[in-house]
C-alpha cells in the first residue's frame, strides 16, 4: 500500500525563532519520521515559510537551508505571491498543517486558509486568534488562562520551547575568578547614537573598579563595526557628552569572539558577530540593554539585566519604537513633544522592561531618566557582586516562562494531527 503524504509547513521570521523554536521541532519531527512513517503507511514532507519581519538579516534562508531538513524554503519576500499563487513554488498536497513557529500568528492562519490545511499555532504569550485556529500549543498556563472559555479546549500546555537550549561545551565562557557583563547599546542608528558613547563610557567606569569584570557585545544583524566607530566620533552630535572613544577595532582569533574593541582608556569590549548567541549569553552574569524587544530575547534566556534609557537624549530618539519613533519624526515640534513626554508620558508608564510589563511588577531593575554611566556602572558592580539578587532575577525570569521537552510534545502534537487528517 503507498503511503500518503502529507506537507507539514512552518512559517517563521528571524534568526532567533529559528534556532530556538524551528531548529528543535524539526529535530523532533526528524524523529517521528525515523521511528514511525517507516512501520505505518503514512509520510509528510516539512517546508518552511519565511515571513516579512523587520528584524530579519536576510540570512534566514541561507542558515535554514544548511540543515538539508525542508523540502522547500520560500523566502520572506515572496510570501504575498506564495498565498495568491502557490502552486508556483511547488505542488501541495491535499491535506497538511500549517505551524505557527514565528512572525505574525495572522500569516500562518492566512496560509493555512489558502492552502486549505489545518493551523498550529505556539503561542509564547498570547493566542491572537484562537477562534481561527485548530491547535494551540502554549507556552505556560498564563496563555490558555487569557483564551476564551469556547477555545480552550484546543489549548495543550507544552512549556518552553527556549528551555532546552544547550550549552556548547566548547564554547565556555569563564573561569569561577571572571564575570562576563552582556552590553546591548540597541541595533538602530537612533539608539546607537546614543548606546554607544553611553556604554563605552559605562564599561571605562566599571573596569576601574573590577578588572576581573570582561564585557561583550552581541553585534546586532542590522548594524556593524563601521557604525560604532561613526557613533563615537565627533560625528555623532551626543557623543561630545561621554569621554570615552575607541581607540581600535581589531579582529581576532577566537572561537567564542570575532573581534575586541580597545577603548581610549584601554577597556576591552569583545564581540560577537553570530546571530543569536543564546549559548553565549546564557553565560554571562548580567546584561546591561536599552528598552525594546532585547528585553525580550534576554528574559526568554532568564539572564538577569538592567535596563537604561536615558531621557537627557530623547529629542534623538527618532528610531525608537512606539511614541519615541512617532516623536522624532515630527521635526518641528519636537522639543515641545520631548517635554511632553518627560512631564507626562515617564510619569504615567510605569514599566519599560518587557518582562515587568508581561508580570505588572518589578522583575528587573531600569533605570529611565537623566542617568549618567558613573551612576549605572555603580548599581552594576552592586548587582555583579550579589549573587542572591541576581538569582532571585533569575528565578523570577523563570517563573515567566515555561517547563521543558517542548519542542518534543509540540511535534507529537503535529503528529497526531497528521494521522487525524488520513
């Protein structure tokens, strides 16, 4: 008897979801396949959907097809022409699902509805249209808990797909004598104008006090080295407000760091071109990032941080997100909006850290307002140096999130939606 085929389709966006949510479902779809399609009479092929995402490299195609585990990639920016047209790409099967790994959880309900196919969607904080989905895989019992009762039915809580993420065992960080602080100054020229007089400066104060303190950057896909030279220079207007330059920018050989910044004060900044470097961040003792959906990626690997934004800048901050963006594109008044917003906006938010707006408390310390790097580097070395508070952050991160083996009860859940569809 022949087997019957099934496409299982994963749609998805940027290089983070890819390693962390599609990288390990695959793994365990490749499992499924190896232990079971070859007894019953049933197959299915996997393809991936690549989305429109601003915060994609354009590197997603390339890295996803390295693994030699789809049958077909479609890239981001043929996505529209694939739903009016699929049939140009490949031939579909009849019967097939349609998973929600990434992007917009809209795009892969409009797939599934063109392709006629079923819809999973992980949903890592909220399931936005249960109503239009057939499975919801949720991260913890917070996401079936904001469900509407008549859906929660197709809610399954699996855990964390981020939790099983291991360490390569030869990429190790430090010795129990080093620390490693994680520095994220943002990836938009906006913020780096601002982040990058402003961290090296913050790195300069604290190598004073602790040399056994090493410091990294995680190069943002959108930005590079060129860029932290210009922002230090004279060029950038803000940078006349911090002392600290950098003296060079040197390649090196090293497994774990692609390159070190020497600053004027010959602190060393190492960094680190792979996108995402979850197995080296996890590592690090603490962050020091900007506001913005960094907070997020940190607080999925539950590493403790701080959070700055210093408002002395904000007339600047004309790529910020939010209000911030709306601010710096309305040249004409924008001083009378930056008063605005400080009088107004800094007093009425209360949290600006993802992780405290998703838990409505406190979970990692900011710091928003007038700040200079010398007030920061001291709370940083306070928080360096007290392993009981950042655990505590730690363990509170954690609690947000979810339990492990995820990404193995999400594939059985696909599975088991396959032999349905027979």
């Amino acid at each position: 008897m022949k087997k019957k085929s099934l496409a299982v389709v994963i749609v998805s966006n940027g290089p983070g979801e890819l390693a962390t949510w599609v990288r390990p479902v695959v793994k365990e779809l490749d499992k499924i396949k190896k232990s079971y399609c070859d007894n019953d009479k049933l197959d299915f092929i996997i393809r991936l959907t690549l989305v429109p995402c601003p915060n994609a490299t354009g590197k997603e195609y390339k890295v996803a097809k390295s693994w030699n585990k789809f049958e077909l990639i479609t890239k981001s920016n043929c996505f529209w022409k694939l739903l009016i047209n699929p049939c140009s790409f490949a031939n579909w099967p009849k019967k097939g699902i349609v998973v929600f790994l990434g992007g917009d959880q809209f795009w892969s309900i409009l797939l599934a509805k063109r392709l006629g196919y079923i819809n999973i969607t992980y949903a890592e904080w909220v399931a936005r249209w249960p109503q239009w989905t057939n499975e919801i895989a949720a991260m913890n019992a917070k996401v079936k808990k904001l469900i509407p009762k008549r859906h929660k039915s197709k809610c399954h809580v699996i855990g964390d797909l981020m939790a099983d993420i291991k360490l390569n065992s030869e990429i190790s960080l430090k010795s129990k004598e080093e620390k490693y602080l994680a520095l994220l100054p943002g990836s938009k020229k906006a913020k780096l104008s601002i982040g990058i007089p402003f961290f090296l400066e913050l790195a300069d104060h604290i190598a004073r006090k602790n040399q056994n303190i090493n410091f990294i950057i995680p190069v943002a896909p959108t930005t590079n080295k060129s860029e932290y030279l210009f922002f230090q220079s004279e060029r950038n207007p803000i940078s006349k407000y911090y002392s600290s330059k950098i003296k060079k920018i040197k390649n090196i050989k090293d497994s774990r760091f692609d390159s070190v910044i020497e600053t004027s004060n010959n602190t060393k900044i190492y960094l680190i071109a792979k996108n995402p470097c979850y197995e080296i961040l996890k590592q690090c003792d603490l962050a020091i990032t900007t506001v913005g959906a960094n907070t997020a990626e940190l607080a999925a690997i539950s590493l403790p941080m701080l959070v700055v934004l210093p408002t002395q800048h904000l007339n600047v901050m004309n790529a910020w997100d939010g209000i911030f963006g709306i601010i710096g594109k309305i040249s004409f008044i924008n001083r009378l909006l930056t008063f605005i917003v400080k009088s107004l906006y800094f007093k009425k938010k209360r949290f600006f850290a993802w992780p405290n707006i998703k838990a409505k408390k406190f979970i990692v310390p900011e710091r928003i307002g007038n700040i200079s790097p010398k007030e920061v580097a001291k709370e940083v070395l306070f928080l360096i140096e007290n392993k009981n508070k950042l655990k505590s952050i730690n363990d509170n991160l954690l609690k947000q999130r979810g339990g492990k083996g995820a990404a193995k009860k999400l594939a059985f859940i696909i599975f088991n939606s396959i032999k349905k569809l027979l």
